[in-house]
C-alpha cells in the first residue's frame, strides 16, 4: 500500500512537472542524421546522448604506439582505444557483407592497418576474398587485391607488414612490399571437395617461412620456405596421428593442436612432443604466445605454461561455453602493469586480473534488436535483446561509469536467437520473451528485471515474430510465427499456463493492444495493418500500406501510430488514417512510443539512420531530437516510468541514453 501511494504521488508529481514546463516540449530543429564512419561509442557524448553499454563484443586484437586496436569480425568494425580500453571509437566503412578473416595493425605507424576479408559466393565451393588497407586508422579503406573463386581465408606478415602472406584455397599468394605486388606459390599440398581451411590459425610467419595447416583429406603442418626469395617449394613438416588444427608460434618454438592434445616442437618441426592432454578429451583451440607465456584453451577453460609446456595451470574462460577468440599483451603504461587481454567474439573483452579475475573492458558493439523498461520508480531496470543473448541493468541513472556499462547476461543459459521483448503496462514488473528455438519459439518470464529467465511454453511451432502482453490484460500473451503451415498466431489467456492457436492471414511483426479494451489488438506486416476486436481470433485490414511498429495512446483519444515507411496518425481509433511523416523504406520506423505522462510527446526511431524523432502536439508533426546520436540506426528505444530517461538500441553499438528534462 505504501509503494503504491508513492507511486502514485511521484505520477502526479511527474505530470504537472511535464506540462507546466514548456521548454521541455519545444519542437526539435537539428537536422537529420546520417550515419557516421567515425563515431565516438563511449567517450564524452553528442547532443546529450550517453552510452550505456552493454559491453559485450569481442574480436581480434592489436597494440600499437596510438593505443589498443579490436576489429569486429562481422559485420565489420574497428574499434580504436587509446586509454587501455576505458573508452572506444568506433570506425565503419568496411564491407558489411564481409567477415574479417585476418588483421594486422603496424607497430611504427598504426595509421596503417591490413584486414583480410573473406565471404562465399553463390556456386558452393566458390568464395571471394579481399585485403584491405588504411592509413589514416580506418577512415578510409583501400582494396590492394581481391581474390575469386579462391577466397582468402588466412592472413600471416612480418613483424613491419611488409611480407604478407594469405592463405587461399589451391595456393599461398605472397607480397614482400606490403600489398603492391603479389606472387602465388601453386598448391601442391592435397585437398579434396570443397573443404576450405576455415576457422583461425591456420597460417603463421616464422622469419620468412611460412607455416600452415591442410584441411581434407589429409590434416596436417606444411611450410614454404624463403617466400620472399623466388623460389617457393612447399614442404610438409608434420603428420600427426590425428588432425591437426591450428598452428601457433613465438618465432623460435611451434605448437599445433591434434584435437584433445598440444604438440610442441623446439627444432623448427624436426621433432614434436605432446605438451598437453586435456582430461577431459575436449578439444584444445586457440593456442596463443602471450607475454612469454603459453595458452591454449576449451571452450570453458584456458591452460596457461610458462616453461614451454613442461608444468600447467588452469583457470576458467572469462565466458564459460563461449571459449577465446584472441589474445594479445597490452603494455605497461601510465603506472598500469602489463595485462593479457583475452577477447571473446560474442562476450567481449577482458583484462586478466590474475588472482583477482577477469575485468570487462568492454566494447558496446551489440546490436540490440530490442529494449524494455521494467520495474517501478523505485527499482527500474533496463533489458536489451540482442543477437544471441539478453542483457539487463538497473536502470542507469547518473555518470555513466565502465561499470555501469558492463550489464549483466547469462551466457551459460541458452542461446536467445531474434529474441523479442513485451512489457504490460499494467504489469511493468514482468518481462516476458519469445525466443527462436531451431524451427521452434520459446515464451519466457522474467520477473526480477531480466536477470534470470523462467520458461512458460516450449517449441510452439514456427519462427516468432513478435510478442505481445496485453496493456489493458497483462496476463493475456500473443506471439506471432510462420509455420510449416503458414502464419499463425498463439494466444494465451492465463499468463502462459495455456494456450489456443488462431489462424492468421499475416505474419505480423508488429503488435499493440489499447489500454482501455483488452478485446482490441492490432497487427501490421509488410502487407499492411489490421485490427481485431476480439482478441485476435479475427481480423480486418485497415491499410495495405507496410507496417513495421505500432503503438497506441495510454491516454485513450483514439491515437494510434503506426510506422513503416513514414508515419501514418490515426484520431478516431483507427477507422481512418493520414500521413504524418514520408519515407521511403517500409522498415524505417522501428519503434513508437508515448511519453509516460505528457500525452503531447511520442517518440519514434527510425532503423534507416535518422535517429529518433520527437512529436509534440500529438503525433501530427515530427522532428529529430536534438543532438547527434553516435550511431543514427536505431532499432528499438524505452522510457524510463518517470519519464526522464529515454533509452535507443542501435545497430552496432550498443545502448544510449539521453536525459529529457
């Protein structure tokens, strides 16, 4: 009794605030927003905007003189940190249909960067591949040679870059003038079919040899010697019993994985040694010379040496079941010691603290697909969908610290695929999601702010599109999917408990409910927008116009919107509609929503980078917010229930937050 009078108080409290102050509520000026190649993601922010987090990508990792250097595999992007990772800038402009293959920053210059690019073409068996080249730290990026159909799948220099090997499918392609000129040493090595050396590690440069491991039939080491010199014979070093996987080396000693087992070799590949077993018999990957030291690691574990392989310690990944994706020594500086940082692709970045644990340096490279508000003003959190998992946070009030953007996941859980997201406003304590499962969708609840997850329906059939817990019956759940026999739409009435199937002429990937009548529901698609007023058991098309969002007024008044390409504003609950706002691309508005206690106020983000847009006399006319967000594609957005906050999840980087009054 006592929290709802609070609450309700601070309601009261909240509305006056809003409309006694005009200010608050000024139409918007600032230009439209395009995206930005170079985008500051976590230093002092634009226009208001803060990012938030979560920090949760990794990548492959270089130092430089200019500070630490990470590239996201894919799509693709170089994020740049010159104060040991406490903040980052983020640079775009590289292939978006590309996965990074192989990455080189120069020691002297690290204006200058080497990317090796790789994706398969149409016929299988087919790839095409690139290497790429900056010098002004990824601003601009220049093509010094493109391969097809054999691809590029492995990148290995010298210390300066300027011997550059990249391992193809039939041949070893060398450069010794960093990318000018280029000479292929023909495979004489055996592979059958389509199999493609995929996968990391595969190719390593000691002095001007270079090592390299074969795929089908045979799995195993060979070596061209000299490549810089004019003749290149290919010679194999080594033929386990087993296959062998990566090779690794600190330009003296070798190691290659043999599936459970590390072997070792001190005379250039005369003879080997097994260096480790693992007991369990899970296979060992990524094996790594960092700081003098040894790694090699599961997908749960890391095994550290520090004599070569002859004694072992074990301690565990800094994300168990996701394993290690690279690793590099970042120097001592600034008074801060040496520290071997350990990247996780899906995870992020960590700082081995040693005996006091990982650290999350963090990188907010996330594309957060979707975001909710949940909880009351007293304890409100934030939950973000991303690609494959769902982070949370209490709701970021305040400096935003490293801490405070290191949000919390489980990726011990489960995978979270194309999760989707749906907060009742009648029950804003209660989270709940629809999750692909194969060719399945999963329901879960959360009712302690996303941090753990409870199932409620397992593998209804179909891919899900959408979820919705009814504003005006939170207890009422629909989920939108498509079927092995077509689109279709679950209902359920009880939280979950049970559940009926409706047919459905629309896969919808939008859903809203009016507050005020539990019976009424809308529904949009690319086909158009339709409402049902009897829960979803039947449907009238109201407008074949593409739909991408929904939302209608908390405040009654007959107001929905509905977004697509543009903005469509209906006044009379729907029977009618007219255009507020063109565009262009019928996913553009990716989401709409109110202003929690000034009804004047909604907000709309747009997917296609304008940013967020703000409307002030009731959705009849739209502006962009003032200032500048660092990545102008948003895809999801959220309100704080004061109204003070509002939240925009973007494409490729993460979370921000911009303070409305």
């Amino acid at each position: 009794m006592k929290l709802r009078s609070i609450t309700k108080r601070m309601f009261v409290l909240g509305l006056l605030t809003v409309l006694g102050t005009t200010g608050a509520t000024s139409v918007a000026t600032a230009e439209p927003q395009t995206p930005r190649s170079d985008v500051d993601a976590t230093g002092l922010p634009r226009g208001g905007w803060d990012p938030v987090g979560p920090n949760s990508i990794g990548g492959l990792l270089a130092v430089s003189p200019a500070g630490l250097a990470m590239m996201q595999p894919g799509p693709p992007a170089l994020w740049l940190s010159g104060d040991r990772g406490a903040t980052w800038t983020v640079r775009r402009g590289l292939p978006d249909d590309t996965v990074i293959q192989g990455f080189f920053v120069d020691p002297v210059n690290p204006d200058r960067m080497l990317a090796l690019g790789n994706k398969p073409a149409d016929m299988v068996g087919k790839w095409y591949g690139m290497l790429l080249s900056t010098t002004d730290r990824g601003q601009t990026w220049e093509t010094l040679r493109q391969w097809y159909p054999d691809g590029a799948f492995g990148m290995a220099t010298d210390p300066t870059g300027t011997v550059i090997v990249v391992q193809n499918l039939d041949s070893l392609s060398v450069s010794i003038d960093g990318g000018g000129h280029w000479n292929d040493v023909p495979r004489t090595w055996p592979r059958e079919g389509i199999a493609a050396p995929v996968g990391r590690l595969k190719l390593t440069m000691v002095g001007d040899d270079a090592y390299f491991t074969t795929v089908y039939p045979e799995y195993a080491l060979w070596v061209v010697r000299g490549v810089s010199g004019k003749e290149r014979p290919a010679e194999l070093v080594y033929r386990a019993n087993g296959e062998i996987g990566q090779v690794a080396s600190d330009g003296k000693r070798f190691v290659v994985t043999v599936g459970a087992e590390l072997h070792g070799s001190s005379d250039g590949g005369k003879t080997w040694t097994v260096l480790r077993r693992e007991p369990g018999g899970q296979p060992l990957r990524e094996p790594h010379f960092v700081g003098g030291r040894l790694y090699v690691a599961t997908y749960n574990d890391i095994d550290v040496s520090s004599d070569f392989g002859r004694t072992w310690t074990r301690k565990p990944a800094p994300a168990p079941g996701e394993g290690v994706t690279d690793m590099v020594e970042l120097p001592a500086s600034g008074g801060k010691p040496a520290t071997t940082l350990i990247s996780s692709v899906y995870r992020g970045v960590y700082a081995d603290g040693g005996k006091s644990g990982y650290r999350q340096v963090g990188v907010p490279g996330e594309t957060i697909r979707d975001l909710v508000t949940t909880g009351n003003l007293l304890r409100e959190s934030v939950v973000a969908a991303g690609v494959q998992e769902i982070y949370s946070s209490p709701l970021p009030r305040g400096k935003v610290t490293p801490e405070t953007r290191a949000w919390l996941s489980r990726p011990e859980d489960r995978l979270h695929e194309d999760a989707r997201l749906s907060v009742s406003a009648s029950r804003p304590d209660v989270v709940w999601q629809v999750t692909r499962n194969g060719f399945a969708a999963d329901v879960l609840r959360s009712g302690d702010g996303g941090r753990s997850w409870d199932f409620v329906k397992k593998a209804l059939p179909g891919s899900p599109q959408a979820i919705l817990s009814h504003p005006a019956a939170p207890g009422r759940i629909l989920v939108s999917a498509f079927a092995p026999s077509g689109y279709v739409l679950y209902r359920s009435d009880d939280a979950g408990k049970t559940w009926q199937t409706l047919p459905a002429d629309h896969g919808f990937v939008a859903l809203a409910g009016d507050p005020w009548n539990a019976n009424r529901v809308w529904g949009g698609d690319s086909r158009g927008l339709s409402g049902s007023d009897d829960g979803g058991k039947t449907w009238t098309q109201v407008s074949d116009e593409p739909v991408s969002s929904i939302s209608v007024s908390r405040w009654g008044g007959g107001r929905v919107l509905v977004g697509g390409a543009g903005l469509l504003l209906s006044e009379d609950n729907g029977r009618t509609f007219r255009r507020v706002r063109d565009g262009d691309d019928p996913r553009e508005i990716s989401r709409i929503m109110p202003h929690p206690f000034d009804f004047r106020v909604w907000f709309a983000s747009s997917a296609t980078g304008a940013g967020v847009l703000r409307s002030t006399d009731f959705g009849r006319t739209w502006s962009p917010v003032p200032g500048a967000l660092p990545d102008a594609r948003v895809l999801s957005m959220a309100i704080s229930a004061d109204g003070r906050y509002l939240f925009a999840g973007t494409a490729q980087s993460g979370a921000y937050r911009l303070t409305l009054y």
